[in-house]
C-alpha cells in the first residue's frame, strides 16, 4: 500500500519543505505534489485528486478559503489548515475542520493532525457538511468586507471574477450561474449562501433564483400580477418576483 495521498500548499518555500521532511517520515500517506499559490492549488487538487491537502490560509492572490469556495466542499478532499490565524478562526477550526496546524508547529504537531486524517479517510472520507460550517461561520463571523471577487473556472484555467463585472447571479440546482458583459461561468456554491456575502448596496434578489447588480438595470416594465420584468443594460429581461418588489424598488431609489 503506498498511503494516502497529500497536496502540500503554501506560499513560503521553507514552509512546504517542513512538511515535505514530516511526510518521509510516514508509511500511511505519500507526497502527491506541493502548490504555491491558491490558484496553483485549484489546479493540482483537481489533476492529482489528493486525499488530503495541507492548505495555507493566508497567501497571497488566493486565499485557503478562496480555494475551498471554490472547489465546492463536496469536491474538496480532507484539509489540514496551516495558519497563523486569529482567536476566532481557531474556534472555527476547532468545530469544524479535520484539524488545524498553528504556526510555527513540530513534527509531533503534524503527526497528530495526520493522526485525526487518517481516522476521518478510513472512516469513510471528508464531510462536505464540516466544510459548509466552516465556510459559513468565518464568512459570518470573521471581521471581512463584503465578497470583492470570485474564482470561476476558465476553459482549464481558475481565475479571479471582480464582482464589479457581475450583472447578474442565477440559481441552477448546486450551482450558481454568474453573467457578465465576457461571459458566464458556473460556480459550485449556493444562491443563499452567495447573497449573504454579497454587498447588498450593489447586488439584490429580484426572483428566488435570481440577484441582479443594481446598477445593470436600464428599466422596469409591469407584467402581470404584480410581477415586473426588469430589462438589464445589454438587453436581456429579468423577471422581478413581486415577493421582492418593494425590496427591490427601495434599493433601486423608489416607494414600493
């Protein structure tokens, strides 16, 4: 048996060195490959399918978060994270994720976190509902601006999507489908949990599968029974549920 499989992520190379020296020392996991970078991370978590990833929080560009978010967390494998964190952060670990490395840590430190990994693998692997908490709970709790960006996916290609290019964010099943004025792209993450991210002077639900930027909207013409249909700036129609009509025209600068 050649062991499970580990991603070590990181964006300083001693760092990633530490750990790689930790695992010769292992007969239960094995070295799948190392990563930079979050978008770097993206793209090996998906060619090399790790059972476990040694993920860094705060790196530049993306981070651990940004990584998970967008993986999705049913298609994210068991994650140590690696931090150097805040109080609340920690909390969150300590509820929710598989275990948490608190930097500078030892040999003896990383051998039980793959000790907890280990147990979480034989059982029967990662729990995405440990990782929708996790996410959830620093998202709320943490001390963060409203979301700035997303991670898409690009042909092969993860790449960062400024919410100021968003016109519009429909719900498609598991998965949410972002429209701007380049392109759509689909994102593994809830329409409910986007919009408590999103800056709500900028974005509002105007349908229960449907957040439009507020400023994508040329005008609104009346439908039928007290439905509207907005029509956005590069032409297309959006219809606005009238259960969101008065949220929507109050935000937009009218009375309901």
């Amino acid at each position: 048996m050649t062991g499970f499989r580990v991603l070590v992520v990181d964006d300083e190379a001693p760092a990633r060195a530490k750990v790689k020296r930790f695992l010769e020392q292992e007969t239960r996991f094995t070295l799948a490959g190392e990563a930079s970078d979050g978008t770097e991370a993206l793209e090996r978590i998906e060619a090399l399918r790790p059972d476990v990833v040694v993920l860094d929080v705060q790196m530049p560009g993306l981070t651990g978060f940004e990584v998970l978010e967008a993986l999705g967390p049913e298609h994210t494998p068991a994650v140590i994270f690696s931090t150097a964190y805040d109080h609340f952060a920690l909390r969150a670990f300590e509820a929710h994720a598989v275990d948490y490395l608190l930097k500078p840590y030892d040999g003896e430190r990383f051998t039980r976190a793959l000790d907890k990994a280990h147990a979480l693998l034989l059982g029967g692997g990662p729990e995405a509902g440990r990782l929708q908490a996790l996410l959830r709970d620093v998202a709320t709790h943490a001390s963060r601006r409203p979301l700035e960006r997303l991670v898409v996916k690009a042909g092969e290609a993860w790449v960062p999507l400024r919410l100021a290019d968003v016109w519009r964010l429909s719900s498609e099943d598991k998965y949410v489908r972002v429209y701007t004025a380049q392109g759509e792209h689909l994102i593994r993450q809830s329409l409910r949990a986007l919009e408590e991210r999103l800056d709500p002077a900028r974005f509002v639900r105007v349908h229960r599968g449907d957040i439009i930027q507020l400023d994508a909207v040329a005008k609104l013409e009346p439908w039928t029974h007290g439905d509207g249909i907005l029509v956005l700036r590069n032409g297309t129609t959006v219809v606005l549920s009238r259960t969101w009509r008065d949220a929507f025209l109050q935000r937009w600068g009218l009375e309901g």
